[in-house]
C-alpha cells in the first residue's frame, strides 16, 4: 500500500489526522516506549501513597526534596539499564545514550506528575483523560485534546472532532480492546526546582483525585522543560523515588 | 492517506521505499515480525527549517523518533539512525538500513513538529520536491 507524502503534508483532514493517532494503539508499541505490561510498580519507586504523604508533609513543614532525593530510583535505573546498554555493539553509540539519558532525566527544572490507573479498566467516556501510546487524551463534546494536562487545563494540541465522530472511531477500531490500551490519567501536579530543591504542588481537586486513585495506580515523572511540546511525552518515564 | 487508518487489527507500519513523487511504499506487520530490509525515516523541508510528522509518530513501528530528537537531544539524523540501528540489531536481532527521505515543501507542512537546532548529516537520503 502506499500513501503520499505530499498529501500527508498537507491535504490532511482533522478526521483522517484523529484516525491516525487512534490507529496506533498497539500492546507491543515499538521502540522507545513502554508497553502496558511494563508500567507496574517498581521497588522503591513513588507510590500513590508515597506521593500523598510527601505532599502533606511538605505542606506542614515546608521541607521539599533535593534533585538527588527526588530522582534517586531513576539513577539506580539507569545503573541498571547501563549494564544491557553495554551489551550493543556500536560502543558509541553507548555512551551517547548513557549521557543523552542522564541529561534528560535531571536537566530540567519543572516535572510533570502523572498518575496512570493501570488497575482501574474505564470504558470510553467524555471528560476522561486516558494514557494511550504514551500521551495523554481527552475526549470532549467539540473536540479531541492530544497532550492534555490537567493541572493546566490544556493540551498541546485541539484536534476539532466532536464525541460522536470520537465515539465511532473508537467503535470502529477498538471493538473489545478499547481499556486495555486507553488508561484513566490524569497530570496530578507539578514538581519545580529553584536550584536544587524542588516544591511538588498540587491543584486542591487533583489532590482529592490522588486521595481516590486505586493505590496500586503507577506514578512517573516527564521533563517539562525538555518536552512540554511534545504530545507523546509520556512514553519513557522518569521515575520519583519512594516517600516513606 | 486512508492506508494508515487501521481496522481493528493491531498492525504496525514501515515506511519501505518512497518515489520521486512522493508516493510512501508502507507495509503492515505485528511487532516481532516487522522485518523489513529498509526503513525509510521521513522528514520535511520548508524555508530551511525540518520538520517531523506527528502522524508517523504515533503509526510507525520505527518511532519514536522525537523521543530522541528533542528529548535525548539526539541532534542529527545520522546519530538517529545510528541509535535505531543499534536499537534494531539489539532487541530484534535484525540488521536493516536506514534512509532519509527528505520532502521539500512549497509551503509549512500541518499536524508536524519543528525540529531546531538538528541536522542531516552524513546518511543515505532520497530528496523529493513538491
């Protein structure tokens, strides 16, 4: 089959442009990405629970975490995934991505927080934002918000397909798989660094949100500095460290 | 454009092969049996500026190639072809080669992403206009 380049530049519909995004949805998504199977917890990784008890004593004692104790879990991550980045062939090509991969994880200075209920199947409903592919959607009555975030209430792209048009897509395509694939998420928060402390906040309704989330629900991290245009940021995680 | 619109199979695309009028040779296969001998990357020109195409983003077996570009800094085509290559051999365990083809465009391409601060370097290109 073929498809034209000219016209994938320029003659796209918003329709066609939605059916696309909604025909990637795949349990094996490639490279780069995680699949569903691997968003589970790790140990000492931020937990709902961690996440909730951090906050609230962070809002009595005015104590915030430095970049070390935040991203501890991710360095011994990547402690980890340096051995199995060893083994490629092209040595170069492993020290590129070891250091690419530790800039990425703390050279930012504001992180998004999102927490994926993995243990939590919704069906296709308005005004739910999903994880899907790694990016975060949102079906609404006029439109379909690629990238939303809900801290901000917005999303980096408005694509102008209304919920009937969203619905028989997501008919059409995902007859009996649509809540393996499509994730209830939401951005719960914002971590933001001034030099090397970084202050979690949260939205008062995002908080009771993270109080209601199954506690098995996976909490990761995204660069906002480094990727907040990016709809499909959420593919690789930051993980937080554990809040005892 | 309706050929990356998929029924409900679950079925990822590689871009094969591209002619001078810019007609995309894509196939279909599950993950594991995408093996294909050539991969074709694609990226926009216009005013001197690339661009990257959200859609092939997302449909693309091969992806993600913004992952590496603007979030790994990866800042040239050849190191991306170089970490894709490496990433194909190690996980699949299949030695493919990798093509940039580089659509030249009349005017600003929609539904993509500005690439800044990255170049071409040294890779095997195939240049189409508009």
């Amino acid at each position: 089959m073929a498809i034209n380049l000219f016209d994938l530049a320029h003659n796209l519909s918003p329709k066609q442009y939605a059916e696309i995004i909604l025909s990637s949805g795949d349990y094996f998504p490639g490279f780069y990405r995680f699949t569903m199977g691997t968003r589970t917890y790790e140990h000492d990784q931020m937990t709902v629970s961690g996440l909730i008890k951090y906050y609230l004593n962070q809002q009595t004692t005015n104590q915030y975490r430095n970049r070390g104790q935040w991203f501890q879990k991710s360095f011994e991550r990547m402690n980890s995934l340096d051995e199995r980045l060893k083994s490629r062939s092209d040595y170069s090509v492993y020290e590129l991505l070891s250091k690419k991969y530790k800039d990425w994880i703390d050279c930012g200075d504001s992180y998004d927080v999102v927490v994926i209920e993995t243990h939590n199947k919704k069906p296709f409903l308005m005004n739910e934002t999903y994880f899907y592919m790694g990016a975060l959607i949102r079906f609404t009555e006029e439109n379909i918000l690629l990238g939303y975030d809900d801290y901000r209430d917005e999303s980096v792209e408005t694509i102008p397909i209304n919920f009937n048009e969203s619905s028989e897509i997501i008919d059409r395509i995902y007859k009996e798989n649509f809540s393996d694939l499509f994730l209830p998420a939401k951005i719960v928060g914002n971590i933001n660094f001034v030099g090397e402390m970084g202050e979690l906040k949260m939205s008062d309704s995002l908080f009771e949100h993270t109080l209601m989330v199954d506690s098995n629900s996976v909490v990761i991290a995204s660069n906002r500095t480094k990727s907040s245009e990016l709809s499909m940021r959420w593919a690789k995680d930051i993980c937080l460290t554990e809040y005892e | 454009m309706n050929n990356l619109i998929r029924n409900s199979e679950c079925v990822s695309c590689t871009i094969t092969d591209v002619d001078k009028n810019g007609n995309a040779e894509v196939m279909f296969s599950g993950f594991r049996q995408a093996r294909f001998e050539t991969s074709v990357i694609i990226l926009y020109e216009y005013g001197g500026s690339y661009y990257y195409p959200t859609t092939l983003e997302y449909r693309l077996i091969d992806n993600n190639v913004l992952y590496l570009i603007e979030e790994l800094s990866v800042n040239s085509m050849e190191k991306v072809f170089q970490v894709l290559s490496s990433s194909m051999e190690k996980e699949e365990r299949w030695t493919n080669k990798f093509v940039l083809c580089l659509a030249h465009l009349n005017k600003k391409p929609k539904y993509c992403h500005e690439l800044k601060n990255f170049e071409i370097g040294n890779v095997e290109l195939i240049e189409i206009y508009e």
